[in-house]
C-alpha cells in the first residue's frame, strides 16, 4: 500500500471521496453513487418560482415573511404541517398532530445542533447512543456540542438498533454513574428546557445508510428503554415520506435498462417514536409541572423540496417543542429559515407539494431504486455481494417496502470495501461510499463495515445508475479473480493511508 503525505489528521468524511475530474486515471465518465442529494429533476422551482411571487406578492404574508420570526418559527407552516401529519401518518392510539407540538428548524442538520444545544449537556450527558452504521455527518454535530469521545456505537440487526446492546450499554454506564457521581452540569436551560442523562440517535425509518426501518413493536420498546433510562431519542425522519413497495425482481429479467411497470402503493410510514412516546403517561424524569417526553422527531424538507431550502421541523410533545424554540439563537431572530418557510407554506397549503412528492419524487426514486436492485441481483449477487431488500410491508409476503435514498451492499468475505471503493474511482471513475465512512465516531471498533459499500440512487442518472453498478461488479471480480492479491485484504478495513487516497 502505497503511502501519502496528504493523510489526514480528521475522520474521513464525504469529501475525500469525491472525485476531481481529471484526478482519475480513468478516461471514463465519472459516476457519483455517493452522494446523497436529490436529482435536478426532483428540485420543484416551477411550483417553488409560483408560490415565492404569491407570498410576496400579498403583504399579509410578505411582511411577517421578511420580518424576524416567532421563536417556535413560522406559525401558518406549522398549522399546515400539523393538518398534513395527521394526514400522512396513521392513526395511532388516539394521537392527532397540533402545531404547538411542532417547531420549524433550518433543516434536520440545524435541529440537531439545536436540539443537543438545548436539552444537553456534555458533562451531565452520560453518552450519545449512535446507531452503527449512522449517518456519518451526525458526529461533528454532536462533538461541537461537546460529547467528543462519548459516542458510543449501537449495532443493528436485521429489524434496526439492536435494543439489547442499547440496554446493556445504558446499563453499565448507570454503573459507572453509581460509582462516581455526575459533577455538575455546566448548562442551566430551566424552566423552560430539561438536560437528558442520554441521548439515543438513529433514523428510524430508511436508515442512512443501511435501509433499514425499526418495526412498530421495535419502536414502542425503544420509547420504553429510553423514560426508564432518561434518554432523549432524536430520529431524523427525512425518508418518511419517500417510501414506496417493491415486488421480488428477479434477476433473469435484468436484461433490459426498463423495469417491468408495477402497481405504486403509497408506502404509509410507520407512527413516528415522538407519536409513540407523546401516547404515553407523563414521564417520572419530567420537571414538576412540565411533560417534555423522550422522543423528538427531527424532519426535513431537503429530500422533499430540496436541500438549499434549509428547512426542517421537530416534532415532539408541546412543553419540549416550546422548549426547543427558547434555544438562545431561536429566541434572537426567530426560527431559522422564515422566508423559505413561508414559500414552503404555500406550495404545502395548495396541495403542489404533496402533488410533487406522490406524482415525481417517489416515483422516480422507486423507478431508480428497481433499476440499482435489479442491476446488483443481476451483476454483484453472482459475485457472492449481499443487498438489503427492505420490510415485509402488512403480511403480503410478496410485497416489501423500501425507501430513502441508497442501498447497502456486503461484500464477499475476504473483499475489503475500502480498497474496492479506492480500486472504482481509480479504475472505472465511479464514486461508492465505503463502510468506513459510517463508523461511528470514537467508538469505530465496537461496530466496524469493512465489508459494506453504500450506493446512492438519488443523484445520477438513470442509465449511470446502470452503468455504475456494472462498473463496481467488474471491480468486484477483478478483485476476487486475483485472490489473495496486492488489494485482497482479509481483516480490518483499509489503513487511513488508502482512505486519504480518495482526494
Ligand atoms: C439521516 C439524515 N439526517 C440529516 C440529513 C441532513 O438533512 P438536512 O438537509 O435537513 O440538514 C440527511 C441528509 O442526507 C440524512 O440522511
């Protein structure tokens, strides 16, 4: 393995990955299945150019809309939120959405910040529980918030986080607490905040990056874990909306680039683990007189309208979402985002939004997502390579659910993800995003994906989704046809040396 001086002195993050042009040394079209961005076909700027000049153009919106805004943000969207919520997740107990129960945010990456900002403290917060794989670029948000070297990393199984590693790990830091009693928290957020001793993250629905969704009995006993533990659950729910059915395709029909058409059910996202927890008796971990609850729901409109919007929500019990709108940089200025809230208010309220989202978005990714399947049944299965395929949707044994953005590939043993990601972009200029990349910060050895590679469907075209997948899989056999080689390695991921190769 060659050396380099350009190592670098950080975790790798998304960047090192990203091919620049000419950097390759391939003459081939570069491909990107790393990045996680919608098309510039599912970006709606005809509806968006509409109701921006409706809004400005009525100055019973354009004033408050260019002013600072109220701190829980931009009180219409959250009245439309809270009526298309309780339209779009089902029923569950008798829970109906209000929009005191809902703060609007610059986006899940912003909530987040805000989120740790308010209701944490890096001295009374014991850990943060990371599901592993995570979402890579959760980690700088919770080390700028002062929990550098307290991530600790929970596996998932085949049905998402693994609650009996989650429990013990909530258990033996309760008896280490035992042992040597908190000192003081440094953050005094009463009364209208609390500090959580944990925080658990994960996204419960479409993980990034595994795919996978927790199951309704998986999501009740979460919220369980987490009141007797007092832990704070933030889901980033920003896959919800985008799930749709996918039917067994098998892998003798590959040949042509066209999936066979198949009937489009709506995908009904499961109940949120904030409608779970809200549900549920008040919490003995509650200040006298306050109920702020052990889940929030941390969502998004960046895969809905588009990431530049920067605009998300939190959902959560009443007390927690008031509490999370007193954040300091909430109360000076208002919410974040109150102009691209408003314009995002309009197109909710006429139906254009969820028009796009049901006619164009979930559609398309459905389409992109049969195509990358049918492509790895056809080229990366025969080579030993492992694909997640989705929930068993409602008991339909011929039906799974799929959603979100990527898909989760294992390799073959033997073949490291690492150095297979390093061999496509150098020879088939193809970008894939290594297992590596989505350790959690920290606490790498307690869940390590040498073998895993994660492939985006939202980004590139259709016929690079193809073409992409069959460049990996020539990569794939190359490596195993030389067996043993210079780039077969059999234990542990990559050296960082091979990582920092990347740039
Ligand atoms: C799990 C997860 N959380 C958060 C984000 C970022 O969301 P936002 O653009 O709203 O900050 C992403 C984007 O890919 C994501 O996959």
């Amino acid at each position: 393995m060659s050396t380099t001086t350009t190592r670098p002195s950080r975790p790798a993050t998304a960047s090192d990955f990203i091919p620049d042009g000419d950097a390759n040394g391939s003459s081939k079209k570069p491909i990107n299945l790393l990045r996680g961005w919608p098309a510039p076909s599912l970006l709606p700027a005809a509806q968006l150019r509409a109701a921006a000049n409706q809004v400005l153009a009525d100055p019973v919106v354009a004033v408050p809309m260019l002013q600072y805004a109220i701190d829980p943000g931009f009180q219409p969207l959250r009245d439309e939120l809270a009526r298309w919520l309780g339209e779009v997740y089902p029923v569950y107990g008798n829970s109906a959405f209000t929009a005191d129960e809902i703060a609007i945010t610059g986006g899940a990456s912003q909530g987040l910040a805000c989120l740790l900002q308010s209701f944490t403290d890096p001295v009374y917060t014991r850990a943060v529980w990371v599901v592993a794989p995570c979402y890579f670029m959760a980690c700088p948000i919770f080390e700028d918030a002062g929990f550098r070297g307290k991530l600790r990393a929970v596996p998932e199984d085949e049905g998402g986080i693994d609650l009996g590693a989650l429990e013990r790990g909530l258990k033996e830091e309760g008896g280490k607490e035992m042992e040597t009693p908190p000192p003081p928290a440094l953050k005094h957020p009463y009364p209208s905040r609390k500090l959580y001793r944990h925080v658990i993250y994960l996204v419960a629905t479409c993980a990034n990056p595994s795919g996978k969704t927790l199951s309704l009995p998986r999501r009740e006993a979460l919220v369980h874990l987490a009141r007797k533990y007092d832990a704070l659950i933030i889901s980033d729910d920003v896959y919800d909306f985008l799930q749709w059915s996918v039917t067994p395709v098998t892998s003798s029909s590959s040949s042509s680039s066209t999936p066979t058409p198949l009937p489009l059910p709506s995908g009904t996202p499961l109940p949120l683990l904030s409608q779970i927890d809200n549900l549920l008796p008040p919490s003995p971990h509650n200040p006298p007189g306050k109920n702020f609850g052990h889940a929030v729901s941390n969502a998004s409109f960046s895969k809905l309208v588009g990431p530049g919007t920067r605009t998300g929500w939190i959902h959560a019990t009443a007390d927690f979402a008031w509490g999370f709108s007193q954040t300091g940089s909430n109360r000076s200025g208002g919410a974040a985002s109150q102009f691209a809230a408003a314009v995002i208010w309009r197109v909710l309220r006429d139906g254009a939004l969820e028009g796009w989202v049901k006619g164009v978005v979930r559609p398309a990714l459905r389409r992109r997502h049969v195509l990358m399947l049918r492509e790895v049944r056809s080229v990366l299965e025969p080579l030993g390579v492992g694909v997640w395929r989705g929930r068993e949707a409602g008991g339909v044994a011929e039906e799974e659910v799929y959603g979100g953005y990527f898909v989760w590939l294992t390799l073959p043993e033997g073949v490291d993800a690492s150095v297979a990601a390093e061999r496509a972009r150098r020879e088939e200029a193809l970008v894939v995003a290594p297992g590596k990349l989505f350790e959690v910060v920290g606490d790498e050895d307690s869940a390590r994906f040498p073998r895993n590679v994660r492939l985006s469907f939202s980004w590139v075209d259709e016929d690079e989704i193809v073409e992409g997948v069959r460049r990996f899989g020539a990569v794939i056999k190359r490596m195993l046809e030389e067996g043993g080689g210079e780039w077969r390695i059999n234990t542990g991921t990559a050296d960082e040396d091979s990582v920092a190769e990347f740039k």
